[in-house]
C-alpha cells in the first residue's frame, strides 16, 4: 500500500506513543476497561480520504482532553496503518489498548492488521477471539455487521452470513441491511437470489463503505464491470471504513 504523509509519526514524537498515553499509568488512569470521555473522538461512520491530516490532529486534541481516550489511540492506529501503512506503529498502539480494554472490537483492528500482512493465521486467530467474544448474547446483535462481513470473508460460514443477514432485514429493512443480505447470498452461491435482491431493494440506494465495496465484488463477479467500477469508485472515496485488504481489491478493480 502507498504510504500517505499523514504527519502521524511526528504526531506520536520520541518513543512513537502518544503524549498523553505516556502520562497515563494503566491502572492509576485507565483502568482495565479504559474508560472515556464522551464525545471526544472524531470518528465517524462516513470519514473521506481528504481529512486524514484533520484525524491525527483531532485525535492528538483528544488525548490532550483526555490521555486515556482509548479510541483515540485505536484511531491513531488506524491511521498509521490504512494512510501511512505503518503496521509496526499500528500494532504499538492497538495492543497498548488491547491490554487496557476488555472491548471485542481491539481484536477486529488486529486482525485486519495481520491481514494486512498477509499473516493469515494469525488474522484468523484474532477474528476467532473476537467471534468467541462478541456472540455472547450479552452483547445481542449488536456486531452482526462484523459477524457478517467474517462470515464472508476469513472466517467462511455463508450460511451464519445469511442467518444473521436475514434477521437484520426483518428487523430494520435498510438498504445496509438488504445489501449484507444480497452479499451473503452471493457468497453462498445463491446468484440469482442475490441479483434479485440487489435489484429490488440495494440498487440506486445510498450505501455506505462497506455496502459499496460487497456490491463492487458482487457486480464484478457477475461481470458487470460498469456497476463494480461504479461501486468501487464510491467505496475508495470513504477508505476510512475499509481495512486494507478491501483496499486493495477496490484498487485492483480501478487499476490504481
């Protein structure tokens, strides 16, 4: 991946850590649930591309706030590795949250890291942690979007995909919903059904990152180049949301 000169590096000065994670002391500050306060990172849903200088300072402000911003810290890593593809950085920061959080999603950054590193064993290491932890039914359906997008991807269960698909649709019929839906199905080989849904209820609809890049993989295996390259042009623009192996696909479709 190309490297972005993002000003992330400068941004974690001297050892590479944030100024405030060398202030918070684990146990004195943290805590092991990483508390944080409310409303002080930037991170949204819908991040562009032309802003990613804007999420290191912001973060960098966060921190200044509030030195235990856990998120803060993950999103620092996050940019360091989709902008700069600094995984060494990245890795530094998600497992100093990783040891601070007991929050599944730490395990998720981590095995998009490693899938990033083409470590595939270990990216289905922590995505099987991560799994394990998040179908407990304390924490309901909550990160059926990430279940989904595992069971499609390097953790193959199409089947799971379009159980849990099916339930979000039946319990807000979003075109989100339909498009996991119409991707799940895809993935089990269902073609038509997929086409069909696609169709009735994705097509001409807003989506967002994720949305845009299944429909870009769908169109592009029924070989419909014009509509994968439509969808891949729409998801490139929201690289934010994407790990970096969706990257790289989306760039392969566009020949960047």
């Amino acid at each position: 991946m190309q490297r972005h000169r993002t000003g992330i590096a400068a941004a974690l000065a001297d050892d590479q850590r944030p100024a405030g994670i060398r202030r918070c002391k684990a146990r004195d500050r943290c805590g092991r649930n990483g508390q944080q306060r409310r409303g002080s990172h930037p991170q949204g849903d819908n991040v562009t591309l032309a802003a990613e200088q804007d999420f290191v300072d912001l973060y960098r402000e966060s921190l200044q706030l509030n030195s235990c911003d856990l998120h803060s810290i993950t999103g620092l890593g996050w940019v360091a590795l989709v902008y700069d593809g600094n995984d060494s950085l990245a890795e530094r920061l998600f497992q100093f949250v990783h040891l601070r959080s007991n929050s599944p999603d730490i395990l998720l950054k981590l095995s998009q890291l490693e899938g990033y590193r083409r470590n595939a064993a270990r990216q289905k290491e922590y995505a099987s942690q991560f799994v394990k932890i998040v179908t407990d039914s304390v924490y309901g359906k909550m990160y059926n979007k990430y279940l989904i997008d595992l069971y499609t991807g390097i953790l193959p269960d199409p089947q799971k995909a379009i159980k849990l698909s099916l339930e979000e649709v039946n319990d807000r019929p979003t075109p989100q919903s339909w498009a996991w839906y119409a991707w799940s199905l895809y993935s089990n080989k269902e073609y038509d059904k997929a086409l069909n849904i696609y169709k009735g209820s994705v097509s001409g609809k807003p989506l967002e990152a994720l949305e845009l890049y299944y429909m870009g993989r769908m169109m592009q295996g029924m070989e419909k180049s014009y509509n994968a390259h439509e969808y891949f042009s729409a998801a490139w623009k929201n690289k934010y949301d994407l790990d970096p192996q969706k990257l790289e696909i989306i760039k392969e479709g566009l020949d960047l």
